[in-house]
C-alpha cells in the first residue's frame, strides 16, 4: 500500500462544507445560506448549523467560500437543442447576464428523455461543480430532467405558463396570449377559422397551442383539427401540402418561423399564393422573417430576455435572496406581408 502524504492527511481531516451538512441534517445549500447569513433560514436551522460549525472546527477554505456563494463560478444549463433559434437565443441571454457577473456557463446537451440519458444529466448538474443550474424546458426532455432533479439542486424552469407546476421557479413568456393574438388578427381579417401547425414540444399543452384554441373559442369559430409536424422543415412542408390540397384552409398559424417557412414553401409549390390564397402566421420572429418573399407576419420572442430573467432567478435561487421580478419584454405581433383578408368567394 503506498504511504499516505502528510498533505493528504491534512486533507482529510479537515471539515468541509457537506461534512457540516451532514453533522446538521441539512442539504448544503442551506449551510451556504447559513454562512451568507441569508434570512430564508429558520432560527431553528441556523442555530443548529452553527452548532455543527462549531463542532467540528468547520473553516471556510477558499474552495468552500466558493461553494458557499454559489456552488462554483459557473452556472450550467441543460437543454435538449443549442441550434433551434428559442433554445439557442435564450442561451445566448443566459451567457450574457453570466459573462457580465463573471460567471462560466457550461451546457448540458440531453438527447432524449431516455431514463438513461435523464439519470446522467442529472447526476452531472447535482454536483457541487456544476454550479446553478437552468433548465430549458421548452419540450418533454427538458421537463423529464426537470422532474428528476433533486430538491437540494438549485434550478430555475425556462418552461411555459401552461406547464404544471414542479415546485421549482418557472419563468416564461406569454405564448399563450401571443397566439390569442395572432389567431384574433387572422380572425379580424375576415378569415372564417385559422389552422393550425404544431411544434413538436406542445404535446397538447403547450401555451401556443391553448392561445389559439382561446382565441377560436371566443370568436364562436370552429376548431379545426392540429397538424403536428417535427422540428424539421420537410415535415412542416408535408403539413403544408396537406393544407394546400384543402381548398377551404384560408389562414394557418404556425407554430414557428420555420414551420412557416416549410409551409409557404409547399403553398407554393401547389399553386397558392400568400397572402392572395391563404394567409400566414409565424412564432419567434427570427433573424431575416421580415426579409422573406412575402415578409412574415410573427410573432417577436424576446428569448435573450428570458434568458437573462432565468440567469438573475437562479443566482437568487442559490443565494437565498428573494426572487426578483422578472423584466420580460411581452410577445409583439409583428404584422408584415404574408396576411390578408381572404379571397372572395
């Protein structure tokens, strides 16, 4: 057996940050809320947190004072996509807010909702190192993976409103009175109903999905079936062709800018013309959709927005301060080209 260095000796007697925890009963979290003297502690819980400081000569090293302030430097945000604009631009937000607070990001990618997958992301983001953590829950991955965390992690949801409450901070943007909006607009054109093609994430809940169907539901207009369709444009487009071959579908809402793209591309290619035949909506608004032929009706997402909103709340998750209001900047219906009243019959 190789002899034991007198550094390593030292090491290991010297208390840390969990050897507390465990001395008190409590999550570390709460030993690091202790030392930051965060008023979300209970009398009760401090006193006895104290108390274990005290026993076991618990000093904290640089390394623990780190942790106690926030894990670590960095925050790390699970997501399933970094390519799909929402995901990629809150990201984009979250980076943002962390580089101007001197903070790390790193960034989980979990490919599915696999219970596999799922267990080593979660495994990943509930060590210390991983820092606060975000999760983009904007499809069924992200939310298996925020079901799975342990309580003492502390994340912060970049969910929708409509998803059910999972005890953790959720914070969001108003996708379900946007696509009320958008749908009213069409509506308020003359358009007897709006269709309607899915993404993938709304699984019949989603906000984007309850705004339209709101939207329909109080101007007395029937509720056409949905169309999903995957992320990619060709599924989209295979929407459109469906779409196209009715010849009582005058308006469709899309349930993003690509989505759109696919399914003026299959308009097209069956002889409809937009807005003259059928008008569009898209969602997110992303970089070029007032550019396209003709320019897209969408509707603007602040995403870097929400994800510097959700960067701010998981600092204040870590630390124990109160929550701040989030500043988002609502959903904007942007009224461009690709919507008319329409055709006479």
């Amino acid at each position: 057996m190789a002899p034991t260095s007198p550094r390593a000796s030292r090491d290991a007697a010297v208390p840390s940050i969990r050897d507390v925890a465990a001395a008190a009963g409590v999550s570390y979290q709460t030993v690091s809320r202790v030392l930051n003297d965060s008023p979300r502690v209970r009398p009760e819980t401090r006193a006895t947190v104290l108390a274990a400081i005290e026993q076991l000569g618990f000093r904290p090293s640089r390394t623990a004072r780190a942790l106690s302030l926030g894990r670590a430097r960095g925050i790390t945000v699970v997501t399933s996509d970094t390519v799909l604009y929402g995901y990629a631009a809150t990201l984009q937000g979250i980076e943002e807010a962390a580089r101007t607070a001197g903070m790390s990001v790193g960034v989980r990618v979990v490919e599915s909702a696999e219970p596999a997958e799922v267990r080593q992301a979660v495994e990943y983001v509930s060590d210390a190192s991983a820092g606060a953590v975000v999760v983009i829950a904007f499809d069924t991955t992200g939310v298996t993976v925020l079901e799975a965390l342990p309580a003492h992690v502390p994340a912060v949801a970049v969910a929708e409103p409509a998803a059910p409450d999972r005890g953790r901070v959720a914070i969001a943007l108003d996708e379900r009175g946007a696509a009320a909006d958008a749908t009213r607009h069409l509506l308020d054109l003359g358009h007897r109903t709006v269709h309607h093609v899915a993404i993938p994430s709304e699984g019949g809940q989603g906000g984007r999905l309850a705004g339209w169907r709101d939207a329909l539901h109080a101007a007395g207009a029937a509720v056409p079936e949905v169309l999903g369709c995957g992320w990619d444009i060709a599924s989209a487009y295979a929407a459109g062709r469906e779409l196209a071959a009715d010849p009582q579908v005058t308006a469709i809402l899309c349930g993003n800018d690509d989505i759109a793209q696919g399914v003026r591309r299959a308009l097209y290619d069956a002889g409809k013309d937009v807005p003259g035949h059928v008008s569009i909506v898209g969602f997110d608004d992303i970089p070029g959709a007032a550019y396209w032929t003709p320019a897209l009706t969408t509707v603007r997402m602040d995403f870097p927005g929400l994800g510097r909103a959700c960067f701010d709340a998981a600092m204040a998750e870590l630390s124990g301060h109160p929550q701040p209001t989030p500043r988002l900047v609502p959903p904007a219906l942007m009224i461009r080209e690709s919507t008319a009243p329409p055709p006479a019959t």
